[in-house]
C-alpha cells in the first residue's frame, strides 16, 4: 500500500470514529452503518443492552440527455429498533451468511418501526460525499427491498436466521 493510501485510510478510519463522539451514541453502536458503508447491505449488532440495525435505501438518479447517473445511498442507521407494524406478503430469494444457497422466504412488503435513535447517512458517489445526520426518536416506515432487509436483520437480532424453502422446491419450466 502507497503511503497517500495508508494516509487516505486513517484519515476516513478517524471521520468514521468520530461519528460516535458526534451524535453521544456508543462506537460499537455504529458497526451497521458502517459495514453498510464498507461492504454493502444491510446488517445487524447486538451487545448486552444495545441493538442497531442498518438498512439501505437506493435511489437512481439518471440524466437521460448525458445517458449518465448514480446510485444515491441512504444508510439508516436504527438503535435499539422495534418493528411496530409489517404490512403485505412478499415472496423472495435470500442468501445470508455460511448457508450454502438461496431459499425462498417471505417478507412483509412495508414495515413501520421505531427506534431510540435513527441516523440517516447520504451516500452521493458522483459527489463523493458521506452526510450524516441525527433524525431523533422516530417512527419510520419503508417498502420493498428496503422493508424486506429490516425484516431480514430484525429475525438476526431476534437470534433467528433466515428459513425457507430450497430452490430443489423449485420446478424447472420450458
């Protein structure tokens, strides 16, 4: 690794710990928001007395005139969250952690929850900027893909993992 690297790397490591400081919430409260960050998806975290969850919300933004766009990323970051109310059924392929292949679960196509603290981080990569704020207590509710994840992270924090069918359920058309 080239020194401005190793310089870029701290530099982010220390904005990412100072998020902690910034909105009074324990560090290892923000693990979710920045496994979101780094590695993608949605995640979960669990310590005694504390429960956060991420989810992520994408938005894309496409100029048809320059046949250009990007993926804008809202991060939420929900501490000690609670679902207050699932709506619909959703049949859909997951895979999560060491299973060995995708089953076929079912999510609620919109959730409401709430949350002791909720912080939302923009993710703008035409920008390349990370904006964070603190929404407060709140009650959120969300749909699709993005209800579906909060479920999914929700059954983790419950000490669950996913169940479903295999694909063997799976008939094979023509």
């Amino acid at each position: 690794m080239e020194t401005d690297d190793i310089r870029e790397e701290l530099a982010f490591a220390a904005a990412e710990t100072a998020l902690a400081d910034r909105f009074g919430i324990p560090a290892d409260a923000l693990v979710p928001l920045l496994f979101s960050l780094r590695y993608g998806g949605d995640w979960s975290y669990a310590a005694k007395g504390l429960t956060a969850i991420s989810a992520v919300k994408k938005t894309t933004v496409y100029d048809e005139a320059s046949r250009t766009g990007y993926s804008l990323e809202e991060i939420y970051l929900f501490v000690d969250p609670v679902i207050l109310h699932r709506e619909g059924t959703v049949y859909r392929l997951e895979k999560c952690g060491s299973a060995p292949a995708r089953l076929l679960v079912k999510r609620p196509y919109r959730v409401r929850l709430g949350a002791d603290r909720v912080i939302r981080m923009t993710v703008n990569p035409l920008e390349r900027t990370n904006r964070t704020e603190d929404l407060g207590a709140v009650e959120m509710a969300f749909s699709g893909s993005t209800a579906y994840g909060i479920d999914h992270e929700m059954e983790h924090l419950a000490g669950r993992e996913i169940r479903g069918e295999g694909l063997r359920t799976f008939r094979w058309g023509g």
